[in-house]
C-alpha cells in the first residue's frame, strides 16, 4: 500500500492516516511532524523551515523532498507508506513521481479528505486552543487554507487524470470516516487489479 494522502489543514489527515497505516501494517510518515521535528531540535533544515511554517507558508520544495527521500525509500522497501500532507504542490507531486518510478514503485492512490471551511476554521481554532500550535491561530489558519486552495487543489486534478483519486467526505464523525476511506480504498483496489487482470 503505497497512499498519499491529501487535505486542507484541519481535515483529520493526521488521525486517519494513524489509523489507515496500523490497518494496511506500513508506516506513516508526516512532512509536517518531520519539519517540526526539525524546528524544535534546531536543525539548520529547522531554522530555515520554522519562518515559513509560523506564518502558515509552504517551506520550499527542495527542503521538503530531502527530509522525504530517505524515510519514504526505506518504507517503500518494507512493504508501503501513507504518506500525510505531501505532496502539497504539483511540483511535488512531479518530483515524487520521479523518484518513485527511479524505485518501481510508481503506482499509488490518493486519498482526498474533503471538509468544509467553517469547518475547518473551527477545527483549526480549537486544536490551536487546546494544543498551542502556533500556526493555528485565526490569521494563519486562514491563510493556510487559502494556500491549500491556490496551491494544493490543483493536485486533486493532476492525481484525477493520472492515477486514482479517491475522495472521502471528512465531515463525519473519526469512526465514520475510517471506515468509509478503507471501504473505498477496498473498491478502488479491487478494480485496479481487475483492470491490470484484462490488460493482462
Ligand atoms: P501539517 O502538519 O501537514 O499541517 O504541516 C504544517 C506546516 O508544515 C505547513 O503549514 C507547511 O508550512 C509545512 N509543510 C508540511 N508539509 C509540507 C509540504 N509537503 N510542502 C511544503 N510545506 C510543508
């Protein structure tokens, strides 16, 4: 199982992606938890990334394919990843593409949790109450989301021509929503391999 995983801030990537990668038995890997891994120990990746992060930006796609590369080939070799908040850019999307057909392993399914905005803002307010992230306090949530709109919705259309995409409705109680990703991830599977099966 090799899924990318893509929503707007606020959509419950995180939790479903804990959830998926102990139901499918492979590894979840998150950009955002690396890059703040990476600011709170310091790192010169840290110090460069934590001024785009506080004010709700992308850190550049450079900085971001080089904290990837190693943990997601290493993954790939035992068996699959879910990978969550990236690819976050077409670009990424591109260079992702690249290195993992360099690996064979070119074929995967994203998965889009789609939730309202209002939602979304107060989901967003909520955690930056409850947990004290830095970048979920109003102003930058909201020029977040408006970052997901011009930069991330895109890909919805670049993995829609490509490779299957797969929406779920994020609306939903967590339960609710687990259950309706592996349902559709099932479907999606199954028709895969009947389509490589006729190709065949
Ligand atoms: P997240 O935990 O996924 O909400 O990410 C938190 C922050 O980390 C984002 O607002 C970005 O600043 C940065 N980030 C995480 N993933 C990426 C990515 N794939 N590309 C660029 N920036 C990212």
């Amino acid at each position: 199982m090799r899924l990318l995983l893509i929503g707007p801030p606020g959509c419950g990537k995180g939790t479903q992606a804990v959830r998926l990668a102990e139901h499918y038995g492979v590894e979840h890997i998150s950009s955002g938890d690396l890059l703040r891994r990476h600011v709170a120990e310091r790192t010169s990746i840290g110090r460069a990334a934590e001024r785009c992060m506080s004010r709700g930006d992308l850190v550049p796609d450079g900085v971001v394919m080089d904290i990837l590369r190693r943990p997601v080939e290493a993954a790939a070799k035992r068996g699959g990843y879910i990978l969550d908040g990236f690819p976050r850019t077409v670009q990424q999307a591109e260079s992702a593409y690249l290195v993992a057909k360099a690996l064979g392993a070119s074929v995967r399914i994203a998965l889009f949790l789609q939730v309202s905005r209002p939602e979304l803002i107060r989901r967003l307010l909520d955690r930056g109450a409850r947990d004290g992230r830095t970048d979920d306090t109003a102003e930058v949530v909201n020029h977040r989301l408006d970052v997901f709109g011009q930069l991330t919705e895109p890909l919805l259309d670049y993995y829609s021509g490509r490779e299957t995409l797969i929406t779920v409705d994020g609306d939903r109680p967590v339960d609710e929503v687990t259950r309706s990703a592996i349902s559709q991830l099932g479907a999606a599977l199954q028709h895969r391999a009947g389509r490589i099966e006729q190709i065949g």
